[in-house]
C-alpha cells in the first residue's frame, strides 16, 4: 500500500500523480496491483498553487501506519520546520521497513527528520543549492534524477513527480512495465477526448495529437514464468532475423506446444508476440532517440524503413514520423518550464 503524505499547499500536479502513475501500471499489467491513499497532515487545507482546490480524505497521520512505501510530495512552508507529528510518522514508517520517497520540495521535508544524513538525494534543480545549505549533511545530486539511497527515493518532481513514480515501479516490476506505463500516461492519458458532437477536423481526420494518442500500442499481457526466459530472450535479440524454428529451440518446446503456451499466456502466437515487441521497440526508440527511421527499423528487427512504416501504420494506425513529432509535442506541452531562481515559499 502507498500513502501520500499532504502537507497543506502541496502542488495539485504531485498530489494527483502517484494515484494516476500506479493505477496505470496495474489497469495495463496484470498482476501488478497497487493502492494509494492519500494521507492528510495536521493543518492540510488544500493544494497551492495557482489553482487551488481541497480534498477530503478519511485519513491524517495514522494512515502511514500500514504503509509499504510513504511518498511526500512538495508543499508551502517546506523551509520550516515540518507540522507536527509528521517527523514522527516518517521516523516510524522508516523503522518498520517502509520505503520513502520524496518528490521535489518534499524532500527538504524528509531531510529535517535526520533520515538522510549521510544519505544522496536530489530535489527540483532549483533547490539544490538551497537543500544543501539547509542540510548540509545531505549529499545533494545536482541534477535531480531519481536518486534511491537504501530505502529513500527523491527525484525533481518531472510532471508532478512521475518520475519518481516510474522509478518505483521499475524497482517493483522491471524495466518494462515502467516503459509501458510511462507511455500510456503520456499517450492514453493524455489524449484528446472523443468527439461528440463537435466540428470534426476539416480534413475528416485525427489531429495528430489524437491519433498518437491513440497509437499507444498497449502492452501484452505479461507472459507467465514459464516464458519468461524465452521472451525475455527475444526481447534482446529483436535485432536478428528471429524463426519461429529459432523461438522453439530456445524454449526447448516443439512448434505446437510452443504455440499453445503462447496462446494460452499471451493471447498471441509466438511470431504475433514478437511482431508486437518489435512495434514496441520501434516506438521507444521513436520517444526516446533521435535515430533516422533506417536506424530504428535494424535495431527493432523490422528491417527496411519500408517494412517498419507498414507494419507500424497497421499496429498504430499512423506513421513513424508522426508519432515521433505528436508524442515529443504531448510530452512537451506537459512539462512545467524552470522559474528562475528566487526566494519563495512555493514548492
């Protein structure tokens, strides 16, 4: 179970984020499953921000009590000391074995507790040097990646503090899921609602931020232990000319018992299973490279650029190069510009 520590002020964006991160890993990965509740310190009244709203939660402190992992995200006020009970709730979650993270100004938060003496850990890249001086114990990382010392993560805070969540579930499901999970937020998540009713665009077609969206190619199901090896097998080796002959063989199965276990854990055959993983591939290498087309089509083991654009417009219903530029616009329109650098309370 994961319990979100509000503190009053906190960012609307990083108290919103944990619930919508972790429900996306386990509404499209069966079985990952999580709980989040979001839990209020003494004196919460609301998010800060430009557009504050309130929220009404059964649980204060003691809703730490049972927690697994503890996130805490920014809040006003971080500078001082925090509300009352909060050192002790964290001091006791941190004693029973709970993993803590923090995101962005939170962190300043889960410093004061002496939790992180000796300890690296990063906040927004604005209130490093800050941290540093403020808790000077603290090994600060200047960049504000996720940092994971023991049991505490602290990231930056990237889209309300996504990116710790995705570190978390990359500790807890692998890197796979993570990836998975990272693309349906910024892909599903975000995309234009359905028309109904409305002017629909002048050429009859999807705008391109809406036929990214929905481009994202959802995951497989992910496979059983019994194929687990095989799979992950060919996930490293998607750049080779892979048989069906060849899948078998690694497995150590004949072509029907392969088929059938495929089938009956999958949902696909095992050349269908592959074909997937290699459109998964390719729209990886899409979000996170700036490799040209012919690039990506060796490395994802579709071959030709010709042959990458056909099954890709099959599989996503739009072409490599659109889904490149839509899903860096969605990403972009989503992220929060650095403020420069001035004393303030605001998290």
């Amino acid at each position: 179970m994961i319990a979100v520590l509000a503190l009053d002020g906190v960012p609307g964006h990083q108290l919103t984020a944990p619930g919508l991160a972790f429900a996306t890993a386990a509404r499209h990965h069966h079985p990952v499953a999580y709980e989040v509740r979001v839990c209020a310190g003494l004196g919460f009244r609301g998010t800060g921000g430009p557009a504050p709203f309130g929220i009404d939660t059964p649980w204060g402190l003691e809703g730490l009590d049972d927690a697994d992992t503890v996130l805490l995200p920014g809040h006003e006020g971080f500078r001082a000391a925090p509300p009352p009970g909060v050192v002790d709730a964290l001091l006791a979650a941190a004693a029973r074995g709970a993993r803590i993270g923090a995101v962005g100004t939170g962190t300043f938060t889960l410093a004061a507790t002496g939790l992180l003496d000796g300890r690296r850990a990063a906040t927004s890249r604005r209130h490093t040097r800050e941290l540093a001086r403020l808790h000077p114990r603290v090994d600060v990382d200047p960049e504000g990646a996720a940092v994971a010392d023991a049991p505490f993560h602290s990231a930056a805070g990237v889209l309300g503090g996504v990116d710790l969540c995705l570190h978390l579930i990359t500790l807890d499901h692998g890197e796979s899921v993570a990836i998975e999970t990272e693309r349906q937020l910024f892909l599903h998540l975000h995309a234009e609602p359905e028309d109904t009713g409305g002017t629909p665009p002048r050429d009859g077609s999807r705008s391109d931020r809406g036929a990214a969206a929905e481009a994202a190619y959802n995951a497989v199901t992910p496979p059983g232990s019994g194929l687990e090896p095989v799979t992950r097998w060919m996930e490293d080796n998607l750049h080779r000319p892979l048989t069906l002959d060849d899948i078998a063989g690694r497995a150590r199965l004949g072509i029907r018992s392969l088929t059938r276990r495929f089938r009956a854990e999958t949902g696909l055959t095992p050349l269908q299973y592959l074909l997937r993983t290699r459109i998964q591939r390719a729209q990886r290498l899409l979000e996170r490279t700036d490799d040209p087309v012919e690039r990506i089509a060796a490395r994802s083991g579709l071959g030709t650029p010709a042959n990458l654009r056909h099954h890709f417009q099959r599989a996503t219903g739009t072409s490599p190069t659109t889904y490149r530029t839509a899903f860096r616009a969605l990403v972009s329109g989503l992220t929060w510009p650095e403020r420069p650098e001035e004393p303030s309370e605001e998290p």
